[in-house]
C-alpha cells in the first residue's frame, strides 16, 4: 500500500486555517506514541475549532442548538511518522469536496514543517431530530465556498492548490 | 462516494472469528451514537482479542514481551447505520492481505444481522527497540495464514470467501 | 495519605455481583500501566453493566428511554497497585449507601486476589428534561435494596460485611 | 455527601497559573455534557502544561527522558455544576502539599467565575526502572516550592490564601 506524498507545512496556501496540537502524556500508548484512534479524536477536536474559527459557525451551535447533526460517513488516515509525548504538531484543515448534503475534509499534521499524518472526514448533513440527511445548511455552504476560495491561493509559485485537491488524497 | 455494500452477519464463514461488543454511554456523544472515534478504540481492542484468541499470540506478549510493533500505517472506516448506547454488535475479523512487513486487516460490525461499520487497518510491525520495520515474525505469519484457510470456506453454498478479498474492500 | 487496606477478592460476600476486565492496549500509558482516568472509564462501563445484570434495570433504558440522569457529583479513586497490559482484573461493585437522590458505589478491582484499586462513585439521580434532582426511581430504590441486602452475608465467617460498609471507605 | 464551597475566579490569588478549556463534543456523553472520566482526562493534560508552564519542568522530560514516574496513589472530584459542549472553562492549578516523595495537587475548573468542578490529585514519585517509589527530584521540589509561593498571596484583601490550603479540600 503506497503512503501517501507528505508535504511541507510551508508550502500550505497563506489561507489554510492552522493550529497547533501539543501531544499529551494521556494521548499516547505504550508503544509511547500517540494512540491511533486518539489522532482521530484530536482531529475532531481540530475540526470542531476549524468550524468556528475559521468558518465563523461554531460546531456546538450547528450541533447544539441547531440540531444539525455533522457525523460521518468515512473517516481515513494515514500515518508516515509516529508522534512522541511533547511534541507539538501544525495541523490543518482543507475543504476538499462541497458536495449536497455531504462535505469532505482534510487534516493534515505537521511535525517539524512535514506531514506526518494526514486523515480524510467525510460529513453527512442530517437533522437530529429524525435522523434524516439533509442538504448543507445555506450559510454552511457559503462559509465553505468562501473558505475554500481562501485556500485557493499558493502559497508561493513553486505550489499549487491542485496538490490539496481530491485527486491528490486517498479514496 | 459510494458506500460499502453491506454483508449480513450469516453470510460470514464459519470459521470467521468473531465477537460481540456492547455499546456503552460513555462509547457514546451528544448525538447519543457511537463517537466515531471511538469506534477505532473498540476496533482496536477487539483485535487485539482477537491476536490471542484466534490467533494464540496475545498481544501483550507480542509488543510488551517481545517488543514487536503492530501499530497501523493506514486506518479506514465506513458507517452505515449509527449505534446507540445499548445496542449489541456482532464483530468479525477477517485478514484480508498478509506482507512482508505489513498485514491488513478488516473488521465488520453488525446490528441485528445486518453490516453497519466496516473499518481497515494495516499494520506495519516494527521493532520495539529500533522503531524500524520488521518482517512478520514466522509464528505470527504461519497463524495469519491459518487462520486465512479458516476463513476462506464459505458458511453456505450462497456466500463466497470472494466477497471479504481484497477487491470489495476499500482501498 | 493513607492508602485503603487492600481486600481479597476470596473475602467478598458470595452475593457480590463481580465481572472481569482485560487491560488492553489502548487503556495504558506510556508507563505502560492504566491510564489514570481510563480507570473511571472502564469502571463507569463496568457500573453500566451492574445495573443491567445485577439490579435488572438496564443503564440505556433508564438513561436513554427515562430520561433518568445518573451522573455523578463525586468520584474518588485509590491506587494501591498498577496494572499493566494483558492482565486480568476481577472487579466487584458495592451499593453503600442508598439516599433519597443519591447512591454510592464502590468498585473494587482486584489482581491475583488481591485489590489493586479501589473507586467510590456517588450518584444524583436528575431528571434530564429540567436538570433537576429527583428521588430514586422506586424500581430502582428496590433493585438496590435487594442488591444490598444480597451482599450483606459473608463469604465466611472470617470476612464481615462490616468491612464493605461506609465506615471502611474513603471520604 | 457535603458539596465544596465553589470559589470565584476572581478570589484566586494572582500567581496562580490557570489556562482556558474548550469542551468540545468529544468530550461530552449522551446526557450532552462533559463524561465524568473525561474531565480526569482534561485535567491530566492540564497538569502536563502547568509542570511544563508553571514550573519550568516539561512534563515528557520528567517522564520521558528522566524516567521518572508520576503516577497517582489517589484522584477525586466533586462535581457542583455540568459544563456543556461549546463552554469555556478557566481552569487553576494549586499544589497544596509537598511531601517526600509525594505531591498533592489540586484543579479548580470555573464557569462563568464560578468554580463547577474541583479535582484532587496525589502523585508519588517512582522509578520508571524499577517502578519504586522516590523522592521528589530537587529540581521538581525547588519549582514547587517556588509555585507555592507565589500562590500564597491573595489578589485581594477579602480572600486568603488558607482557603485553598489543605484543611479546606476533601480529603
């Protein structure tokens, strides 16, 4: 099974939303790195920052209030390095497909500006009072098309925004 | 992106290894399903139940005693059908590909008889010691290969190992 | 501090509910031993179980169909051994004290006989509609009354249930 | 049970460390607010950055590089009020007693100024070689010695350090 290609944390478009993540004593297993299904729920973390901050909707109002249920259908990941207690890793978040009732992001983490793991959500919209997929919430989709926009942009002329697309992500 | 076709938990070989998973609250979030990362945690454990009761190699032996690896290099999954606290599933491993160094995995989770999570994880073993990838130890493989024969005859003359290879899993 | 005096798990009265734990992987630290607050973890699962198979009033139904909160306004825990990877606990709970909106429990966890932890959970029955506390559901003020009465007779003439009692147990 | 009197944020003395939680949906159980075992959890990651912060002495140094074990002999917790998915808590570390080869911490978590959650940890110094228990390392002692200093004086006139000694915290 080929790894996927890592990138450099410096060749992420200036508006890629970013964070950072310190690894925890309590994040990592006896092998002393970090768990393998804790980077899934650190991630949901990063994401659950990602839609406040960066999409100015925060997660707790779309699932709380609004009972707007983001839960997935998929969830990947790929694992080039292992992460230590102590270290501290830039992560992002991609926007990669915008689809009706469905949405597929990237996260990418970083370990001394190389991608050392990257993991794939995909979201399916429904409503938690029946359960039921429903479309995109409308001011969702702008946020995600105006983010996305956003990270269009390279960095520098050596990259470019087609790295970041679908094609370049595992299935 | 298209979802897994779901199996039925009769359809398995009989000499598929399985076990049953309760879902608990605290497995659970405010949607009041299973926590997607989670489901990794629980997949997790019941592989390693599975080392030592299928293949009779605990796996504490294994990385603490012998300080072998078995952390993943790839992790997938795809949900169906969400679980709820109380719910009692019935889990199935079966071992899709053994490598030189690495072996895939794939475990199906059922809901009264019907497949509502399907997850992958490939192992890659290391040394312990050094963190550098090692071929599969010999009683580790000849188990794996064993326990493959086992899985390989279908339970009845309507199922076919074919559908648990490699091609119906996704990449 | 002084630690708790450990018990045996041979001295526990016959009508003790008991269960046992395997510790795996993913529940330890890299000291390669329980991660502290995966103990509370695996206990509140395992007080899950109890109420199911010991009081006949299973957790999801109470909780999810009742609307019954079961939370807790107090947890303690004392440590008096590790447990690592591949062990085996027996683990027992104790209804101490039934009050008209809360409950105390103990969870005793045993390895070769011999307690290794021990954890006090003190419950406030809630209604979840309003957050508010309410009396003991009267099924289950019964269920626990049973329960206790059960556990009031000694293994042995050598072990009294005096020892089980509040007295004996951390504040 | 007797709950503790809740301080205000406002009456912790001003060299307290403290840091800010976000409770994030992970975290949180199907009754929507934040898993009992979960705050241990965060708790522990706040300890990690206060040994870090506070006190000049990175937590995976101590532990990972120096070996030396800071497991705990005891944890509690008493719970005065939920905090929910989307809160933000601020969260304060004191250490009240420094023993030989023990430390007693506690963790004020405040809600809107008001403390909803106190926690009380004991560590005891081991050998992560031998697993023994040892005494504090000097440094570790200078630097809590130093912390508990500056913890002691008041913000404000109408506060005293006493209420957050010893004599006041659950044993």
């Amino acid at each position: 099974m080929a790894r996927f290609e890592s990138l450099t944390f410096s060749e992420l478009p200036s508006g890629v939303w970013r964070t950072r993540l310190r690894v925890r004593f309590g994040s990592c297993d006896p092998a002393g790195i970090v768990y393998t299904p804790e980077y899934l729920n650190l991630f949901n973390g990063v994401i659950e920052d990602w839609y406040g901050d960066a999409l100015g909707l925060p997660y707790h109002e779309l699932v709380g209030t609004r009972r707007t249920g983001l839960g997935y259908a998929h969830v990947s990941a790929d694992f080039a390095k292992p992460s230590s207690m102590g270290d501290v890793l830039d992560v992002a978040v991609i926007a990669c497909e915008i689809g009706r009732t469905s949405l597929k992001l990237t996260v990418h983490a970083f370990k001394d500006d190389t991608e050392c793991v990257r993991a794939t959500f995909v979201t399916v919209t429904t409503s938690l009072v029946d359960h039921k997929s429903i479309a995109l919430p409308d001011d969702m989709r702008l946020a995600l098309k105006n983010y996305k926009a956003r990270c269009g942009e390279p960095a520098s002329p050596a990259s470019t925004s087609l790295r970041f697309g679908p094609s370049s992500l595992p299935a």
